[in-house]
C-alpha cells in the first residue's frame, strides 16, 4: 500500500471566525465528527495528524511569519491516489465554508 498526505486548507477568514465563535458545545461537537469520520475509514488512517498553528517561513534571506491556508493534515494508506482521496469526501473539514483538500502521495526514495 502506498501512503498519502491529506493537507486541509481553509480561507484564513474562515478559520479565524471560526476559532473566535466556537463555544466548548461546537468544539466537543466538531471533535465528535471527526472521531467518527475516523472510526469510519478503519486502517485506511496511519496517522490521524491534528489541526496546524501558526507558521514560520524560512527562505534563504530569514525567517518570517505568515499566514496561510492550510489548517492540518492527516496521514493514510491506500491502493491508489484516487482511492486515498475518496477517502475524505464525506470529511467534516468541509463544514468550514471554501475549504478544500489536497492528498498528495508520499514518493518512495531510493536506497532509504
């Protein structure tokens, strides 16, 4: 089996409304989805991964701070890459509004 890794992204207005008007009612809630979103896709999930902070960018002249849309990840393995990505087209990450995900395949290297 291959492995993947699901990047989810949101429009950084989004997620910020988000995290200023969740009660601990829609956290506990949001939480109870996702345990069951995860339930649901069996051994299909390596890693379940966690929701992604804030962001430092280091280029070759420093280190910034910026902002940027993706919001966590979420490790799995399939047969395929289209099989990986029908994984998550029932995702609760798509209760936030314009968000998106992109499954990407981990590539093997060589001599590792």
């Amino acid at each position: 089996m291959k492995k993947y890794l699901a990047l989810y992204l949101a429009p950084v207005p989004e997620l910020e409304k988000m995290m200023k008007s969740s009660t601990p009612e829609d956290m506990k809630k949001g939480m109870e989805d996702w345990m069951k979103w995860s339930e649901s896709k069996g051994k299909s999930i390596v890693d379940l991964g966690a929701p992604l902070g804030t962001t430092k960018r280091v280029t070759a002249r420093g280190i910034s701070d910026v902002k940027n849309e993706v919001a966590g990840y979420t490790l799995v393995q399939s047969e395929s890459h289209d099989a990986a990505a029908k994984l998550f087209e029932d995702c609760p990450h798509f209760d936030i509004p314009g968000s998106s995900i992109d499954v990407l395949e981990i590539m093997e290297m060589p001599g590792m």
